[in-house]
C-alpha cells in the first residue's frame, strides 16, 4: 500500500490554520500589487435555498490585493474577501436576477451583453426545467411496492417513482386516481409531488360517457 | 499507558478522507446546515486558498495554473470567543475539531464519542460507504504556560524538553529561533500508517511570550485505499496509539514528568 504522498497536511486541525504564519519568499523586484491572484474554484455546483445551479466549467477567483475584494470573473460580480463564503450565493443571484430581467425583457444593453456570457456558462436548460413552477396534472396509482410506487398519468405513460419522491401518495390505494401539484426534472420525471387530491377515476370522467349522460331535450 | 494531568495537548483533530460526488456532496450541503443548526448553531463558510510563487523573469508571480481555491464549511457549537467543538466539512473531507487550551487538553474518549455520534450522520446524509482511512491530529503547545519548568516568557530550554534536541550533533548547542523541524515516518503495519512530528513558531506579537507548537499527525489514508465505517473505530485507536508512543518518546523524562503523570489503571 502506498501512502499518499499529496494527503494535505495541517488541513483538519482548526488552529493550524487559524494561527498567523508566514511563508518567506525572496525576490529581487517587488509583487505587482495591481495584478490580482487567480484562482481557480475547485466546484461548479451552486446550492443556495431552493436554488441548484451548475456552470459548465470551475469559475475563475480573482483577489485584488489593493482592495482586499474578491472577482467572480465573467460575472461581473466583486465582493469583499470577508464575504468569500458566500460565493455560491452571488452566483445565484446574479444568475437568477438576469434570467427574471431576461424573461421580462428588461435586460439593458449591458445586462445583454452579461447575460449572453453568464447563460453560456450555466447549465440553463437544466436549471429551468428544475425551477419550473409546479403544474396541474391527474392520474393514477397503479401499484405499490415497499420501496416505489407505479403511476399512469392522465396521457397514458407510466413511471416508477421511489416512494420517498411521492409520499403523499400513499394515502391512496392501488387503482385511485388523483389530481396533484407536480413538478418534473429532466427526462419528464417526477421530482416532486404536492396537493395529492383524490379524484374521480378516469374512466367516470371519460368525456364520451359524459356527453352521452348530458342532459338535453329530447330526454 | 500512562496518562497525564497536564499534557501540553491544546487540540485534537480527527479526520476522515473521502470521495463524494460533486453534485451529490453540493445538493445536499445544504440540507447539512439545516440539520447541525441546532446543535451546531455558528455556521460559516470560508474561502481556503493554495497559492504557488513562482519566480518568472526575475519576478515573483502567481502562475494561473497552480492556484486553487475551496470553500469550506465550518459548525461550531460556541460562539466565535468559545470555539470548543466543531464539525469541518469539505467535499473530499469530514474534521472533528475538539479545541482545549493550556491545562485543557481535552480527552481522546471525548473525541470518540463526538465521532461515534456525527460520523454516521454525516455519511448516510452524503451517501458515504468507503474512506480512504483515518487521520488524527494532536496540537502540542510548547510555552511559558504549558512547560514553565522549562520556559520564560522569551526563551524555551527545548534539549530538555524534546528528545530530538537533546544531544545535538556538532559543536553547536544552543537551539535559538525561528525553530522549524518536520520528521515523516511510515509504519509498517497494519494498516500501513504514517507519522509526522512538525515543530515550528508561532508568531506573535511584539513583546508577546514566545511559543511553539508541535503537531503529531498519525493516518492511514492511503492511494486507493478503502475502508468501512466500521473500521474507523479501530484505526481510530491504533492512530491513537502511536501518537501516545510517540509523545513518550518525543518527551524527555523530566518534560513528562512536570505534565502530572498517573497510572490510568487507578
């Protein structure tokens, strides 16, 4: 077994990295201070609140000595280096402010031009169709296992979901039908369910058996 | 095994390495603040940086390929003036801190059961079922308040303080600052481990007591290695283990003698 040469040192413990140390370096010309560090963030997976957004590569950090800020780059976003934690944060706000603006058509000529770069970085697609409103829909529970649930939606096409995505549908039996609150991720696959109602079976609503039960004159 | 009253341990780390996936580990980073908020209510998310200088024409510079940056997630139990017990999380990583201070140096039991109880939690929330293996960290402080047999406010007798130092090749003898002195050594058993012994400064203030810190660091994280949770318990010990032989060897007789030994059997 090899030990890991590259296992970081002094990582875990809290006053190694809490106690001021120095690190020497000798030059003979001086750090150009207007010349900002860059780093590069080590995620691309941004969690605030509800909110999950991914960028399509690790974003740019940069410090700037003279200001003590942190740049988001491409983001047009600059924050103190106290606040660096909440970069996930920034991000998301920025991202989510934009595509508001964007969906109103209320972007400025700037904002367009940030918009444009900032959409081409996130994974757009993705979090819309994870942001999208929950919807209207029926159907019905075909069967139950102890770890899924099988649903026929209202347009014929069945899922197997894991009980934990849908657990108020429990409160029906196999062959109920129901109205719910929904909303789907990618692949049109149930996320997440609310507002379970039981409903009518589809077969009692059928629109032919009501049309023909309609009442008119000649009956 | 002897014990101590005293021991100059003013933390104790423990550590575990890990790989989680990154949506995984950043979808459910918050569902992890919600659930330590109550027990751990000082949260905070703080930037980790590595830089390297290099130098390029003749000018020291920050090569755009080489710096990294990370954050990391950090619950406390106290508040920022009492920073006693904490949980670190990065994504390849889960810490245990237990900060003592001088003539509190915590206990190794203590840290096992704070473990024992947030360990499990933390791997079912981020889907975890191997480790690369364990670390445990222990932060010695070596002043005026830990050894005041051996140390004024502005000088440290380390030759009788550590072994290492005490006969010192050469015709020079007398240990003056700065004092930096790192040792790696691997043990070969099972599991494989290695030990490492860092003795640097700390700096301080102008005027202020000069002090020394000495951080042994036993693990078993290893290239590929895999271990269950159930296995932590047991390497947890052995890691334990070691730092306590390597203190007694570390330690000189007299040094030992001033942290108010007792046999643990009584």
């Amino acid at each position: 077994m090899i030990l890991a040469p590259d296992i970081p040192t002094e990582r875990a413990s809290y006053l190694a990295n809490e106690l001021p140390r120095t690190v020497e370096v000798s030059s003979s010309s001086q750090f150009d201070l207007d010349v900002p560090i860059e780093a590069e963030l080590d995620q691309r997976h941004f969690a605030f609140g509800e909110y999950f957004l991914i960028l399509e590569r690790y974003p740019t950090i940069a410090y700037y000595r003279r200001t003590y800020e942190l740049e988001i780059r491409g983001w047009n976003v600059r924050l103190p280096w106290q606040r660096g934690g909440e970069i996930s944060r920034e991000i998301i706000r920025k991202f989510l402010f934009l595509l508001r603006k964007a969906e109103r058509k209320e972007l400025s000529k700037h904002e367009e031009r940030e918009w444009e770069e900032i959409s081409r970085q996130a994974d757009y697609r993705r979090f819309c169709v994870e942001h999208a409103p929950a919807i209207f829909t029926e159907g019905r529970l075909l069967a139950a296992t102890p770890a899924d649930l099988e649903i026929e939606w209202h347009d014929g096409t069945k899922e197997v979901v894991p009980r934990s995505v849908a657990k108020s549908l429990e409160l029906l039996n196999p062959g109920e039908s129901f109205t719910a609150l929904a909303n789907f991720g990618e692949g049109n696959k149930l996320v997440s369910i609310s507002q379970v109602a039981p409903a009518p079976s589809a077969e009692v609503i059928d629109g032919e058996t009501l049309w023909r039960s309609w009442p008119s004159n000649r009956s | 095994m002897r014990k101590y009253k005293r021991p100059p341990i003013v933390e104790r780390a423990f550590s575990v390495g890990v790989q989680i996936d990154e949506e995984l580990f950043h979808r459910r980073i918050e569902e992890w603040k919600d659930l330590l908020q109550k027990s751990f209510p000082e949260m905070e998310t703080i930037t980790e940086w590595q830089i390297k200088v290099t130098q390029k024409d003749g000018m020291p510079s920050f090569d755009q390929n080489h710096q990294r940056m990370s954050l990391k997630h950090r619950f406390w139990k106290g508040g920022q003036s009492n920073r006693d017990k904490g949980i670190q999380v990065w994504r390849d990583r889960v810490a245990f801190n237990l900060v003592g201070g001088p003539a509190n140096p915590r206990h190794y039991e203590e840290l096992e059961e704070f473990s024992h109880d947030w360990l499990p939690r933390w791997a079912d929330h981020f889907e975890v079922k191997t480790l690369r293996g364990i670390t445990l960290e222990y932060v010695n402080f070596i002043s005026f308040q830990t050894v005041p047999k051996f140390a004024s406010e502005n000088k440290i007798d380390l030759k009788n303080i550590l072994n290492f130092f005490s006969n010192l090749p050469g015709p020079g003898k007398t240990l003056i600052p700065p004092y930096n002195f790192e040792i790696n050594l691997g043990i070969t058993e099972t599991p494989p481990m290695r030990f490492s012994a860092h003795l640097q400064n700390i700096e301080s203030q102008p005027g202020s007591t000069l002090a020394l810190r000495l951080d042994f660091k036993a693990t078993t994280e290893g290239l590929g290695r895999k271990i269950s949770l159930d296995e932590v318990k047991n390497e947890l010990r052995l890691a334990h283990d070691l730092i306590l032989q390597e203190f007694e060897a570390y330690f000189t007789v007299q040094a030992r003698d001033s942290f108010g030994p007792y046999d643990s059997g009584t």
